[in-house]
C-alpha cells in the first residue's frame, strides 16, 4: 500500500500527541486487575514505535534514533489525568456504515464503566447532528450495550455533514462532558479536530479522541481499519455468487462493484480471497474500454465465461462524474458499473449475441453487517486503546494499529493523506498475478 503522503516527509514533531495536561492520579486499573488475580501491564511514557519498517526507509533519513519519527504507543498508563469517578464521556457515530460500529460502542462503554469506574456514558443521536438538535442523548450501561454487537449499524445513528463547532462544544459543556469518542472517517475527524479546536480556545478540558472508520481501509499511518476484514470477506461471496452465475451460461459474465472511492483495497483483496477473477479496476490504475473489452472476449473464448470486479471509483474519468458533492464533501460518483454494463453490452451485440452480464451491487448489504470474529476482536480492542488514550488526557488524536502496535496518531497526519494501492506494489502484482490480467488496457 502507499499513502498520497510520503512517510518520508513525516516529520518527529508531526507526530507529537497533544496533551491536556501532565498524569495527576494513580491509574485505578492495577486495582481493579490485583483484585482479579491479573497481573498488570503499562505502557511506558517513553516508548515509541517507529514509523518506518524497513532498514532501507531509516538509513533514507540518516541521523540517529532522536532523528527518526515514532509514534506513541496505546495502552493504558500507570498514571492517569482524568480522575474517573468525575468523568463523563459521550460517544457519537458519524458517516456511512460500517460492520463494527457496535462492537466499537460497546468496547468503549464497557471499558470506561466496568474498567475505570466512570461516573456516566452518553451516546449522542444521528452523529453531530445529535450534538446540535437539543435532543436528549441515551443513556449507555453495561447492560444496554450487552448484547449490541451482535447487530450491524450502530444504536446511536449516523448523519454526515459538518455542524458548527462552538454549537457542539455548548452541548457538551451544557451535559457536563470531559471525554468525547468520535467513530467515523476524514470528514467526522476534521470534525473532531474543530471541536477540539473549539473547546482549547475557551480554555476548556475535553479529551477528543477518534476510533477512525473507513470500509475503504484508506486512513494513512495504520495497518487497516475496522470492518475492512468483513467488508471484503462478504464482497467475496458476492464474486462467488457471480462467477456461479457467469459459469452456468454462455458466454456469461458477472460484474461486481465493490467500494471503494478512491482505494482499490476492497476489490483488490476481495478478488484475491475469491481468486476466479479475470479482471479487477481500481481507482489507482487507469484504464481503456477498448482495452477491456479486447480482454473479455479473449476471456470468453479461453474459458466461456468471464467475473470482472470495479471498485466504484474507478474510470470516473470514463463514466462522466459529477461536480456536485455529499453532505460530508464528497464528489458525488458516477455508477462506473452501470457504464461498464451498458459498453460491454453494446460491444458484443454482435459479436456474441449469447452475452448474458449479471450486474451485482453489494454495497448496502455489506457494509450493513455485524462484524466478523477477527474485526469484533480489533473492535474491541481499538475501544480499549481508546479510553486509556482519553483517561491519560490525550487529545486531538485516534488510535489504530501500525506494523502490528496499537498507536495513537494526531487527527492531523490522519486526515493529511490517503492510504491507497500501490500500482508498483507488491498487493497489486498479487492482483495481476491471480487474475491474469495485463499490466494495463491499453
């Protein structure tokens, strides 16, 4: 994978956590686990995780390690800023859907009052909305959350769009709110950083911090975001379903569009998985109908029947995209599988008049799941990061996990970039290598 930033332009400095304030109290967590029979792990102040993996990025900088950026490890800390009895927090979900949000919920909730004690969880409606409509936010308890995990979508709603920061703060204030939880994608977590911005200019303590959400997996600095695992696990069975399909007639194909704005991830690995793919289109790589085209119908003959896999962003450039943009600020996509339908139909009227094109859309129904065993577990555990980050006083930041450490990364290096597929990289030579695909249609 690549990120539109460089690493390499990634500055030490750039990766600094802010703070609210030095530790003032004892974490009650060796408590709580000696009373368990647990031992107790802390995260020491001053380790780090290196940004770069390989010798060859580190020897590129030169200098020594005070030289080299690193990332602040999660975890929980021996001492804590926030005295948990006086905390409220409040959670809010924002964008589109996403398998996990739940699990994310409930991880945060169980952790912060089964785990530290908190005196009261808030779960504020319909993402920021919530934060300006004046309608009461729930209540959330162990209890209510118990068995939530179990659903895909997310109990509190979602809505996109910004809100106006200082009437989000006013809100939060007005209930008494010291530690908000933000779950959501670039836009939610510009969001995020407003009001933190907001609430630093009033002089304000309110720990920010973001469990970022992308089904895309394109939030630069960490290994892959939650409900990725599941999203190309589902888009799997949906190939499946198509090459069944494209394989029971002549001169079959099965189209399957797969998300992806603006990162073939989904695509790329959902092909793999499946592995009876004969083409995959992704935004990173551009690409020629005619091209394509020429490559189906040698598909056609070589095998009678033929699975093409597009991610939705790619060939907008092809289908004529729009200038208008989503309530979140993003250009609104043409339906690059509804183009490739009609170009392939039309180019073999003739040619084959056999052709029968199966064109499937799984996106609602993927991204409306509950998560699967692994992203529950990574749920779980990005919402443990996550409180021990707020109850140390971190802020304007969101956990992830990167080369296989939980992390906290600024809101700032999250939003920065995007993470994408590297077309010279080893996971789209993966894709070539299966599909059999040429380099490019050209």
């Amino acid at each position: 994978m690549v990120s539109t930033g460089d690493p390499l332009e990634i500055e030490p400095a750039d990766l600094e956590i802010r703070r609210l304030g030095e530790p003032r109290f004892a974490s009650p967590v060796a408590r709580l686990l000696h009373g368990r029979g647990t031992s107790v792990h802390y995260v020491h102040e001053s380790d780090r995780v290196l940004l770069d993996d390989t010798v060859q990025m580190t020897a590129a900088r030169g200098g020594s390690l005070a030289d080299w950026p690193s990332l602040e490890p999660g975890g929980p800390r021996e001492r804590i800023y926030f005295e948990p009895s006086g905390v409220r927090a409040a959670i809010v979900t924002c964008g589109g859907l996403c398998p996990g949000l739940n699990n994310v919920i409930r991880g945060l909730v169980l952790e912060l009052v089964e785990h530290y004690g908190v005196w009261e969880v808030l779960g504020f409606r319909d993402g920021y909305l919530g934060l300006v409509s004046g309608v009461d936010p729930l209540v959330l308890t162990a209890k209510s959350v118990r068995d939530i995990h179990h659903s895909g979508g997310t109990i509190l709603g979602t809505s996109r769009g910004n809100q106006d920061p200082d009437a989000m703060v006013d809100t939060l204030m007005r209930h008494g709110i010291n530690m908000l939880f933000v779950i959501g994608g670039d836009g939610t977590l510009r969001g995020a950083q407003s009001i933190v911005d907001a609430a630093t200019a009033r002089g304000l303590e309110l720990a920010v911090v973001g469990v970022p959400k992308t089904i895309d997996n394109d939030i630069p600095f960490i290994d892959h975001s939650f409900g990725f695992q599941t999203a190309f696990g589902r888009a799997a069975e949906s190939i499946r379903a198509a090459q069944t399909e494209a394989a029971s007639t002549p001169n079959g194909i099965g189209l399957v569009k797969l998300m992806g704005r603006h990162s073939g991830f989904i695509a790329c690995y959902a092909a793999l998985a499946h592995q009876d793919v004969d083409v995959v289109l992704i935004p990173e790589v551009p690409f020629e109908p005619d091209g394509l085209l020429a490559h189906l119908d040698l598909c056609l003959k070589r095998n009678g029947h033929a699975v093409v896999v597009v991610a939705e962003g790619a060939g907008q450039d092809l289908a004529g995209a729009s200038a208008d943009r989503d309530a979140s600020g993003n250009l609104k996509l043409a339906d690059i599988g509804g183009v490739l339908r009609d170009r392939i139909t039309a180019h073999f009227a003739d040619l084959r008049p056999s052709l029968s094109l199966r064109y499937v859309d799984p996106g609602y129904a993927i991204r409306s799941v509950p998560a699967n065993p692994f992203d529950a577990v990574y749920c779980i555990r990005l919402a443990q990061a996550a409180v021990h980050a707020a109850m140390a006083g971190r802020t304007a930041m969101v956990v992830g996990r990167w080369h296989g450490r939980f992390i906290h990364l600024p809101i700032a290096i999250a939003t920065g970039s995007r993470n994408q597929v590297d077309p010279h990289g080893d996971l789209w030579i993966s894709v070539l290598e299966v599909t059999g695909q040429p380099l490019t249609f050209a």
